[in-house]
C-alpha cells in the first residue's frame, strides 16, 4: 500500500511538472518556501514526504521527497541522499518545477524530542541538494530544513506512532 501511494504521490507531481507548457514557465520567482506536509511511507532508512509550501515572493508549491539516512539513533544520523520535486504556480499563474537530490552526508537527523513515555517524538531534518533543475536552470542548489513529528500513542502496552507530520524550509539558488 505504501508503495503505490509513493507512486502515486510521484506521479502526481510529475504529472503537474509535465503539464506545463514550455513558453508560460519561468525559473519560480520565490527562492525560499515554507513547507508543510506529512510522511506517507517509511522503511528503517528511509522517509517518503509530500505536502505543500508558499514561496517569499507568494509561489504556491506542491512538493514531494524522498530522504535515505542512516537508521534513526545513529550518532550522528547522516542525510545519504534521496530526491526532491516540486511544482509550483507564481502569483501571476506562471507554472514551473523544481527537482534535486540530496548530497550524501550533506545533512543530518538531529533528536530534538525522544518522546519520554510515548509521548511525539520530533527530528531535526537537514540537507543540502545539488543538481537543482528548472524548466529554464540547471545545477543550483538548495537547503532542506524541516522539524519531524512522530505521533505516538500507547495501544496495548505498545508505543505506536500513528502518523508524522513535516513543517519547515526549503531555500533555492538556481
């Protein structure tokens, strides 16, 4: 199930990417975003997120990501890579994409919170991406700043997270 809602995640950003008629794209007029979302799948190593952001010059976004990282509680935890997308729609309905991929080791998970007693617990997640592309750039580069919540409650004597949520940064030089 995890696996064809990533899938599906992907493709919906691609597919708004795609879309976009090369003459009415432009390099997106807002260098940073803040971004919410949620984590829709996850293995040991790695976090699929997706949600949607506002730009510093009023760009809408929708984004999507993967994050591969060494297993949570590693000391440190490092950022090993992954990918990023993200369509986005300016003030005056100009239609673009941003994609990159994380720089191995260019970041870290950082405990912020353990969440004592099964209480949420939060993550400090950074990297840096490279090879950032638009429909009109290619190589910049990029800061990821995000805060990870993991809710979690007791079910049975067990300490179950039930659903993570994302709020954060994502800065652009392109």
């Amino acid at each position: 199930m995890a696996r064809s809602l990533r899938l599906a995640v992907t493709a919906l950003v691609a597919a708004a990417a795609l879309a976009i008629p090369t003459a009415a794209s432009a390099v997106p007029a807002s260098t940073s975003f803040k971004i919410t979302g949620f984590e829709y799948a996850f293995t040991q190593t790695v976090g699929f997120f997706a949600g949607s952001g506002t730009g510093n010059a009023g760009d809408r976004a929708a984004w999507n990501t993967s994050v591969e990282h060494d297993p949570l509680g590693s000391n440190p935890t490092y950022v090993n890579g992954g990918s990023f997308q993200m369509a986005t729609r300016s003030a005056t309905g100009r239609l673009d994409f941003v994609t990159g991929t994380f720089v191995n080791h260019g970041g870290t998970i950082t405990t912020i919170d353990p969440g004592a007693g099964c209480t949420n617990q939060r993550f400090l997640v950074t990297g840096r991406l490279a090879d950032v592309d638009t429909s009109t750039t290619a190589g910049g580069t990029a800061t990821f700043s995000v805060v990870l919540t993991h809710y979690r409650a007791s079910v049975l004597g067990r300490c179950v997270a039930y659903r993570a949520s994302v709020a954060g940064t994502v800065s652009f030089a392109y």
